[in-house]
C-alpha cells in the first residue's frame, strides 16, 4: 500500500502540478476551531495566538490541508480608523464595525491611508502574530488584501456606500483607490517580512455580488481595483493566491476570466465559489491553469446527518477531482461555528475513501 503524504506534502504536489495521494481537504474552518481549544468567539478574533492554536489544533486533530490564516468580512473599517466590536455576545459570529469611519462623502477626503510603517493598521498586528506562527513552522503565510469593494462597504455605511454608486460614482473611486493602497501596502509589509513565495493572500467578499450589484457595476466598481491589487502580487513574486468570491458571483464570471488573462501571471489562484456557482463551470473557465476548490453549502454542515454529508461529499469529490491543474474539496463559505465535529469528520472520511489518486 502507498504510504499517505503528509498535509504539506499534499498541498505542495498540488501546487507544484502533480497528482497528491488524494484530494486535500480545505473546509474553510475558522470560529469552528474555538470548539477544540475551548476559548470564546471573542478571544478567537481577539487574540493572534489564541486563534492560531485553536485553527492549528483543529487542523491537527481532523487532519485537514487548511493552515491558520486571520481575517473576517468587515475588514477596513478598523484600518481606517473606525471601531470594530468582537463577537463576545450570544448569536454574534465575526467581529463587526461599531462605528464606520466613513459616514459622509466629505469624510473620503480626509481618510489617511494606512501605511504599515510604525504601527501595523487594526486587525493586521492581529493578522501578523498568526503570520509569524504560520512561518515558524513552514505554513503559508495567509494574509487578507480583498476584497477592495467589500471594505470599502464597510470603511462606509453599506446602505450609503450602495447609493453613492449611482448618485456620486467619483467618491466611490476615491475610497476604493485608497483601499487598494491600503492592500498594497500591507503586501509589502507581509512578503518584506516573510517572502514574497510564503505568502499565500486571501482575496473575498460579499458586497460584490449579484446579490448587491449588477455585472456592468462589478466591471467598473471592483475590477479595475482588483487588478491593481492583484499586478501588485504578481510584481512582488508571489505565487499562491487564495480567492473567494463569496455569494452568488454567476455574471462575474468573466471578469474573474479576465482578471487572470491579462496579468499573464504564472501562479495559482485557489478558487473557492460559493455553493451557487457549479463545479463544472469553474473547472471549464479555471481548471487548465489554476486550483478548482468544491463548494459545499455550509448550512448543510448543520442539518444533515453524517451519512448524507459523506454522500453530499462523495458527490463533490466526482464532480471535480479530475480538473486538470487540481481540486480541493471545501465548503462554500465559512465552516459553520456550531456545526458537529462529526460533520467536518464526515469531509476528512470523504477525501480518504472516494478521493484517493493511487
């Protein structure tokens, strides 16, 4: 019998090209590992070692490929001198803006971006203690640099930002130029620390799906500062790029097509859709060139049993593991914080019985 690959040894044999033992498990664990460690939600996002260890106590103990990694939706207010609140109270689950350091088209104007230089911006000293203990120890370094439209809905009230679209489109370019900045500078930081090669960036969100704008929106709103943020990796050398374009994000398409085409980048992206964009779709626009990733719905994790979960997976597994350049099984969005440990159980079990290559 082949002996199994290590977790590293799988996702570098994925990254690299060739076929690992089988197909690695990224569920997209994050508030899910404070059932392991014991710690609150609030500790969770409010502590950089203690969200370390609980996400590296949970890869450990399933034995999944996803290593710890910072981060959450409302990034950017914070950053930008808003106020955030971490999730301490029952029925929170991410950290959430308290104040918007944006709340008038005057207020864009006067917003300093971060420059990373004396004091690290917000949740990025947080974010660089996980960093630091991910490169102790050989992990990618996992870093958030998207999505530039996602905190720019957030630096500002959402339901403002969503109308200054049509009523004051040049104020929005301004906040999302400045965002971008903010981006750049934090992937100087990481990869002047760490090494361009061990970074691997997290691109995703929410506010630019259809679900909240239209496709000719997306094409002048998000892209353009998308693929300034995204040149800027490639200039830097890095390789790896984690991207998840939360929601329904079907009309976008294209532009993620785009995005890759004219940057004529070597490296991966890792795409992890959310469960409304099929497999089959990803793996004939992306699977010649990067990493397809399997998109379960996460409040499935909640309302189905072992036995239908490890179907749902096996499923997953046949729909996508012969994608030319790779695929990881995953859920669709975050792993859900109450879910059973036997439900993630249910995806390490799949992975091992119907996802084997040799």
């Amino acid at each position: 019998m082949t002996e199994k690959m290590t977790s590293s040894e799988r996702m570098a044999a994925l990254i690299s090209g060739q076929k690992p033992d089988r197909v690695p498990v990224v569920p997209f664990v994050s508030g899910y590992s404070t059932k392991i460690t014991g710690i609150s939600l609030g500790d969770f996002y409010a502590d950089g070692d203690k969200c370390f260890e609980a996400q590296f106590a949970s890869m450990r103990l399933h034995g999944y490929e996803q290593t710890p990694m910072y981060g959450y939706a409302s990034c950017g207010a914070w950053e930008f001198g808003g106020e955030i609140g971490f999730p301490y109270e029952k029925g929170q689950g991410a950290p959430y803006v308290k104040r918007h350091p944006v709340t008038s088209l005057e207020d864009i104007d006067k917003l300093e971006v971060p420059d990373f230089e004396k004091e690290l911006p917000g949740a990025y000293k947080l974010a660089d203690r996980v960093a630091a203990r991910c490169f102790e120890l050989g992990m990618p370094v996992t870093i958030q640099t998207g999505s530039n439209f996602t905190a720019a809905s957030v630096i500002a009230d959402t339901s403002e930002f969503i109308m200054w679209l049509i009523e004051d489109p040049k104020a929005v370019h301004v906040l999302l130029d400045k965002v971008s900045d903010m981006y750049i500078n934090a992937l100087d930081y990481f990869a002047d620390k760490y090494g361009a090669a061990n970074l691997m960036p997290f691109d995703g969100g929410p506010s630019e799906s259809n679900n909240m704008i239209p496709a000719n929106m997306f094409e002048e709103f998000v892209y353009p500062y998308m693929k300034k943020v995204h040149g800027h990796m490639k200039d830097l050398g890095v390789y790896t790029v984690l991207m998840h374009p939360c929601a329904d994000q079907n009309l976008n398409l294209p532009y993620y097509e785009k995005l890759r085409k004219e940057l004529n980048w070597s490296g991966k992206y890792f795409w992890i859709f959310g469960p409304e964009t099929p497999i089959k779709d990803q793996i004939e626009i992306f699977g010649d060139h990067d990493v397809v990733c399997g998109n379960i719905n996460p409040p499935l994790f909640l309302t189905h049993t072992y036995d239908e979960m490890l179907e749902i997976c096996k499923k997953t597994i046949e729909e996508g593991m012969n994608s030319p350049s790779g695929f990881v099984m995953a859920a669709g969005c975050e792993f859900p914080v109450t879910a059973d440990p036997i439900k993630l159980m249910a995806m390490v079990d799949a992975a091992d019985m119907y996802g084997r290559y040799d």
